[in-house]
C-alpha cells in the first residue's frame, strides 16, 4: 500500500512543478489550434474535391 502512496505523493509533487498556462494564454493557444485544424481541414477539402472531379473524369462517371 505504501507504493501506491508513495506514487501519489510524487505524482501531486510533480504537478506542483509544471507551469500552468494562465487562463488568457490557455484561451489563446485554443483558438489557435480551432483555427489551424479548420485550415487544414479546408485544405484537405479542396484536394478531395479535386482529386475526386479527376478521378470521375478517368472512371468516365
């Protein structure tokens, strides 16, 4: 029982040492990533639709 005690101790201590984003820099860093992932998102779109219109033509659908 004592290792598992002990596993938690560590583990709150190692908490205490990270260094948490404010809640400003947190909101930030979340757009960006929406923002990024709906980016590519769009980029993967045009060249599915693309690559589909080319491969329509070649079937001769």
């Amino acid at each position: 029982m004592s290792r598992i005690r002990r596993f938690f101790v560590e583990a709150y201590q190692e908490l205490k040492k990270v260094n948490w984003p404010t809640p400003e820099q947190a909101r930030n860093l979340t757009v960006l990533v929406l923002a990024v992932s709906f980016v590519v998102g769009l980029y993967i779109a045009f060249f599915d639709v693309i690559f589909g219109a080319i491969a329509t033509r070649i079937s001769g659908g």
